[in-house]
C-alpha cells in the first residue's frame, strides 16, 4: 500500500504542480536565456546518466538479460526523442525533461504492482501513465501560458513505456504468467474505461471543434461555434473594459478566446511579414469579425491593442485585390477535427461500456 500511495502522491504532485514547474522553468530562461537548453538538457542527462549506472550496480542475478532490458529502455527513449523532436532546441529540451517525469512515475507504479504475478504487472502500470499523462494534458489546457495537446499525450505514453521497460530491466516480476487472472482482468478493465473515459474528455476539450465561415470566404477552425464566437467577443469587449487585461497570475484559468486570437494575430503578422498580403487580409478580417474586443482593447499583451492602422488595412485592402476564393485558416497551431460530437462520444461509450461488460465477468468468476 505504501508503494502505490508513494506513486498516486507523485501522479498527483506532476499534474497539480504542472504550472509551479513552468514557472521555474520560466525563472531559469530569465536569469540564463543563453544557457537555458545546456541547463536543462544537463539535468535530464545527469538523471538519466545515474540512474542507469545505479541500476547496472544493482543488477545481481540474470545479467544479460536485465542489462540488455535496460539498454533497450534507453535505445527506445532516444530513438523516439529524435523522431518526436521539433527541431525547436527549448521546446524539446523540456520534453525531454517532461519525458523523465514519465518514466520515472510509471516505474512507481511498476514498483508497487510488481508483486503480481500475470500480465496485469506491465498493463496497470502502463494504463496509470496513460492516464495520468491525459489528465496533465487536460489540465494544462486550462493553465496560461501552458500547452497541452494529443501529440503531448502520446509523448507521454511513450515515456511510460520506456520507463516501465527499464523498471523491468532494474527489478523483474517476482512471478509472471502471461494470461491475466479473472481479478486482474477485473483491474485492468476498469483501468482502461477510465483512461478511455479521461482521453475522450480531453480530445473534446482540446481538439474537438467547429468549422467557421467568416465574413466573406474566409473559413477557419475554432473550439467556439460562430454563435458562441460572436457572443464571447460581446462579452469580452464589456468586462474588459471595465477590467484591462493583466498578467494572468500562477494559479489561474486560460482564456481560450484570447489565445484563439493570437492564433490569428500571429498568422496575420507573418503573412504581412512575409508580404503575403491576400493571406494578412483575410486573418484581419477573422479578426475584425470575431476577435474585436483583442484588437481594441489594451492589455498586458499590446499597450496599443492589435487592431492595424487605417492607412495599413486600406493598404492591405487595396494590396490583395479583395481576393474571392476560399480562403482556409492554418492559424491553429494544433489540430482541431470538426467531427460530430454525438458520433465520437457514441463510439467512446461503446469502447467504455465494453472494458466495464468485461471487468464484471472478472468479477463474477472470481466470486464464483
């Protein structure tokens, strides 16, 4: 029991701490911008580096074996930092960082399962780093300043399958069947119902959304409906009014308008940096249309708002020729699918209630 306590403190400990964790990293690219990626990349070496000569010292029995286990873990967490990697060098440094925290939890829960003696001692811990990994991403979504995403899930559950390889290579299973008792496929049901019922709630969050016509034909992807998008922009432009954009603090909850905006303030600004005019145009039009209040009003952002001077948009105007054809959004920076909610939480509750019709015969045969 002290084991899984030790490994559901640091599950919780990893998620709630998910924004304290940002901020100190925020601290450390302030004090040294230009070391920032040495710094961190040193950290996630040195880790990686110790633990895996304390655990080549403590291998006793089955030595090639384990040894090779252990230097499979490794080989398999480097080949997919390098095949998930941004080309970004601060952006994968703290993946790679993000990816130790992983490896690390799912090794705890291995630790504390390890005693069981079927397959249920690879599949719980594995399920657990799923699902702890989905809910960190969820909650991410909803801090400031933080990202989280179904490519990040995936990182995640690649970390946990490399730390749970290594956590076999350090200390194997006492006993091992590969067929899963009737209680442990019980577990491992109900286990996965509940990462498949958290994964659901947050691909909805994050990547479900709707396709929106624009002014002219202008077409882009958004959490919001059109509907939603024009009634969000009335009330912003009221409460910011009366309340001016701050720095949001630590703990504190994301504007998903506002960073929708800077989607396409962004956009908009590279086209015009780029002098693809048609393309700044039709950005400026989303968000004349449907962002007003962030282009208006001043803020922690922009002192000034955002909203192009007169003599730029004419410029801008005049420049693209008021070009007619359709006109497609990429400002998103992650995907958004424009799916039929009714038909993916269908499909969801199907997959669910099916992992639940099975850990009840679990049950009943073990009751029997």
């Amino acid at each position: 029991m002290m084991n899984i306590a030790v490994a559901v403190a640091f599950a919780a400990a990893l998620i709630l701490g998910a924004p304290l964790v940002g901020e100190v990293r925020a601290a450390i690219r302030s004090a040294f911008p230009a070391d920032f990626t040495f710094i961190v990349g040193s950290m996630v070496a040195g880790t990686i580096g110790v633990t895996f000569l304390v655990a080549c010292a403590r291998v006793r029995s089955q030595r090639r074996l384990r040894f090779a286990i252990l230097l499979a873990a490794l080989a398999l967490g480097a080949v997919f930092a390098r095949l998930l990697s941004t080309g970004a060098p601060e952006v994968d440094v703290v993946e790679r960082f993000h990816f130790v925290e992983y490896g690390l939890l799912t090794a705890l829960f291995y630790r504390a399962w390890r005693n069981r003696a079927d397959g249920s001692v690879f599949l719980l811990p594995l399920l657990a780093g799923v699902l702890v990994g989905t809910l960190d991403e969820w909650f991410q979504w909803f801090v400031p300043a933080r990202v989280g995403e179904i490519r990040d899930v995936g990182l995640d559950a690649v970390a946990s399958a490399c730390g749970l390889l290594f956590a076999v290579g350090f200390g194997p299973p006492v006993r091992f069947s590969p067929v899963l008792g009737r209680g442990s496929r019980r577990r491992v049901c109900l286990l996965a119902a509940a990462t498949t019922l958290a994964f659901a709630i947050f691909f909805q969050s994050v990547h479900l959304g709707y396709l929106v016509a624009g002014p002219e034909t202008e077409t882009f992807r958004s959490t919001y409906s059109a509907e939603d998008l024009l009634s969000v922009s009335r009330d912003r432009e009221t409460k910011w009014r009366e309340h001016p954009l701050v720095v949001p603090g630590l703990v504190s909850m994301e504007d998903h308008y506002l960073s929708e905006a800077l989607w396409h303030i962004q956009r908009r600004n590279r086209a015009w940096t780029e002098q693809d005019i048609s393309v700044a145009w039709h950005e400026n039009r989303i968000l004349e249309t449907f962002f007003a209040p962030v282009l208006e009003v001043p803020s922690y952002l922009s002192h000034a708002g955002f909203r192009w001077p007169a003599a730029q948009r004419l410029d801008a105007e005049s420049r693209s020729g008021r070009n007619h054809s359709l006109y497609v959004s990429d400002a998103e920076p992650y995907a958004l699918y424009t799916w039929p909610k009714s038909i993916f939480w269908m499909m969801c509750f199907a997959v669910v209630a099916g992992l639940i019709l099975l850990a009840r015969e679990g049950h009943e045969g073990e009751l029997v």
